[in-house]
C-alpha cells in the first residue's frame, strides 16, 4: 500500500516538472522583445501592443472562458468558429483544451485535483502547470458538447495557426519591431494577465460569497483582463454571462458582449438570478468554507485557530439569532401599541393574518439556522477527518496528541452548538407568546 502510494507520488513529481523541451518557445517568447533594443520601436509597435492585447484578452474572456467554458449565451456556429478563431491568437492552444481544463477547474477548486491549485503555490497556479507534461493533452471527456464540431478539434490540433498567422501579418504590417512589440511582448503580458485570473483572483482581493475555493474580488485583476477580476462572484455563479453584478464591478467584456447582443451577433444571454445574487453571503454570517478548507489543505492549521474559528462562528449565530429576536419582538410590540392608540382598530382577523406571517417567518428563519449549524459540524467532522489522515501519513509521532486535541475541538464544538440550540428554542418560545398575544388581541373598542 505504502509502496503504491509513494510510487504514485514519485510518478506525479515527474508530471509536475518542467518539461523544458516542450516550454522552450514558451521561454523564448518572453526574451524575444529584448531584440527590440537593435531594431527600435516605433509608436505604431506600441499601439499594435497595447490593441492585440486588449482585443485577444477579449477573445479568452468572453469566447474561450464565458462561452466554451461556461456556455453563458449562445450563437451560430460561423460566429462559434470565427470567435473560436479570434481565441486561439491569443496563444493560449485550441479552445477546446482551455474551456476542457477551466471545467475542471471550477469541478476541483482548490482541492489537489485542481489543475492551477492555489494551494500549491504562487508559481504553481500562475504558471507552473503549464509548463508541465500533467495538463498537455484536451480532457475531451469534459468539453464533449464542443468537442463534436469538427471546425473546433481542427483548431485544437492545429493551435499554432492563427498565431502563426497573426505573427506573419505583425511583420508584414511593421518589420522586425512590429513583430516583436506587437506580437511577441503583447503576448507575453497577455499570457500573465490571463495566468493573473488562476494565481492573483485566489490570493488577494475580497470574498463576498461563501464558496468553497479561494476565490476573491479584485477590482486591480478585473481592470487588467476585462472583467474576470468579480473571481469570487464567478465562483459562485459560473453560468452567468456577467461576472462583475454591480454596477461599480467593471466588466468591460460583459458591455461588449452586450453590445454584440444588440446587433444580434450572439443571444440568450444568462443573468445571476437576483435571488443568486443575495445566497450564500459571508456577511449574513454564512460559514467561509473556501478559507476553512484553505487552511487544513495547507496543513497551516493550529487547534488554536479551529477553536477559535468555531466559536466565532457560534458567537456570530448568537448575535445574528439575538438581533432578530429583538427586532421580531420590537415589530410586534409597535403593532399592539398601534392597535391601543388607534381610534379604528383593525379588526381581529388582520392580527391573526399578522401572526401568521410571523410564525412563518420565525420557522423560515429557525431552519436555515438550524440547516447552517448541523452543514457546520458536518465540515468540521470533514476537516477533522482530513486532519487526522494527513497526521498518521506524515507525523506519526504526534498522531496520539493530534487525536486527542481534535477530540477536544470537537468537544468545544459540540458544547457551543448545543448552547446556541437552547438560546434558539428559548426565543422560539418568547416569539410565540408575543404572536399568541397578537393573534387573541380584540379591537380595543370591543
Ligand atoms: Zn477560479
Ligand atoms: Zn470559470
């Protein structure tokens, strides 16, 4: 078992290492541009630079990674190809290997599955993973329903064409500085750009949504690659068309592709839902599962910081559980008074209807609690259970310690939930006495 387990290892350490043959142009690319010092650059080079890099970042944001990737609005299948086209200048293979490889993305973030795994470094998920012989071949098996046209797997094959074209035309456009400001330099920093979205969109920047990878929102990534900065906002909403939801999130490829729907270029296109949009908030005290995760992945982890954690997250249900408490009660209790001054009281069957509404709302409430405290212990348990067996692979020694503080997280854990059970079938209580209250209350002229 042990032997099978390191020879896997072994065999995955050498599909990690970079395959310097196969990276070479990749390599090449980035010092050609130095060239320029003999040739000299001229202001339509600079230009050609700063347009090809717009327009092709364009090309990966809204074509290979909006619509292959995600399939967030539609369009005939000339158009298909000829944006497909428009993709592969960007150097960046066949759209069928990019969307293939993103699909698994999104299927394995974060985990060690995940091909660009922020987990495994800065170096690795900008850049290490494609330089490696791991991710070279298409995952045909995900990208099936582009996979038949084809248009497509021709291009895939032949991924080097429209480079090679657009390469040919920067030359013939301006001569060797064209070539190397225009083409090469522009696809460098095209390349990084993009790579930025893997590394830079899971390392810095904010969580709005409680998903279960590292992703943020970046307004400094978004500027750079038209949009795909609103990374956390992706995450959680992968099928929408648009990644920035607000309308400070600038989203420069979501206008233009907007735009391409007026003319009728492309169609169907797939907005977040506006209840989507308010699910899963961190802010309305949802669990961050992506950081949680994070940490134990990393094995930056102290019991410390998991109790800590635990009970900052009971400490904020309590508060959360104890402000709708009292509003809930405020509300009821300015109904009542109302009901005393008024001089033409409402009669009895509106404040039955009133109770109602609020039993209803006081149920909705108590079980998304509930819901979100026992999916809590469940990935505690998960975490736990992920804990123990990296301690017994890699640090025996302290495996009998480990064991016993996690049984004393658990212990803490427990003893917290099932006081925030208590508080919550007490306000339960207090809540329906108030609404019997209100739901028996006559007109105060009766
Ligand atoms: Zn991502
Ligand atoms: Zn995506």
């Amino acid at each position: 078992m042990a032997t099978t387990a390191s020879a896997r290892t072994l065999d995955e350490a050498k599909l990690d290492r970079i395959n310097w043959r196969e990276s070479a142009p990749f390599i090449l690319l980035h010092f050609l541009p130095f060239l320029a010092i003999w040739t000299g650059v001229t202001w339509f080079d600079v230009w050609l630079c700063v347009g090809l890099y717009a327009v092709r970042m364009f090309f990966i944001t809204a074509v290979y990674h909006r619509y292959f990737a995600h399939r967030t609005y539609s369009m005939n299948r000339v158009m298909q190809f000829l944006m497909a086209f428009g993709g592969s200048c960007a150097v960046q293979k066949g759209a069928l290997w990019w969307a293939a490889h993103h699909r698994h993305h999104h299927k394995h973030s974060d985990t060690p599955h995940d091909v660009h795994s922020p987990l495994k470094g800065l170096y690795w998920c900008h850049l290490g993973w494609i330089l490696c012989d791991k991710h070279k071949e298409t995952q045909t098996e995900l990208i099936r329903d582009f996979a038949k046209f084809p248009e497509l797997r021709w291009l895939d094959r032949h991924y080097w064409f429209a480079p090679a074209l657009l390469g040919l035309g920067c030359y013939l456009a301006g001569g060797w500085s064209c070539f190397l400001i225009g083409f090469c330099l522009s696809t460098v920093i095209l390349w990084h750009g993009t790579f930025c979205v893997n590394s830079a969109a899971h390392l810095m920047g904010r969580r709005r949504y409680a998903t279960t990878d590292t992703s943020r929102n970046s307004l400094l990534v978004a500027l750079i690659t038209g949009g795909e900065g609103w990374h956390n906002n992706h995450h959680h909403c992968p099928n929408s068309i648009r990644q920035g939801f607000y309308w400070y999130e600038i989203d420069c490829t979501y206008y233009a592709l907007r735009a391409m729907s007026w003319v009728g270029l492309i169609r169907n296109l797939r907005m977040p839902a506006e209840k989507q949009l308010l699910a899963n908030r961190i802010e309305d005290g949802h669990v961050d599962l992506g950081m949680f995760y994070a940490q134990h992945n990393m094995n930056r982890f102290s019991y410390e910081d998991f109790k800590q954690m635990a009970s900052n997250y009971f400490e904020a249900q309590q508060k959360a559980l104890g402000s709708f408490v009292e509003s809930t009660l405020n509300e009821v209790k300015n109904i009542e008074l109302l009901q005393k001054s008024s001089a033409a009281p409402a009669p009895q069957s509106t404040w039955a209807e009133t109770a109602a509404e609020y039993r209803d709302k006081i149920q909705r409430f108590t079980f998304s609690m509930k819901g979100q405290s026992q999916r809590f212990r469940e990935h505690v348990s998960e975490a736990a259970q992920h804990v123990r067996t990296w301690t017994a692979d890699h640090s025996p020694a302290n495996a009998e310690q480990m064991a016993h503080a996690l049984e004393e997280t658990r212990e803490a854990i427990r003893g917290a939930a099932d006081k925030l059970n208590q508080t919550l079938e007490q306000a339960i209580h207090e809540l329906h006495l108030a609404l019997a209250r209100l739901e028996g209350m006559a007109p105060a002229n009766a």
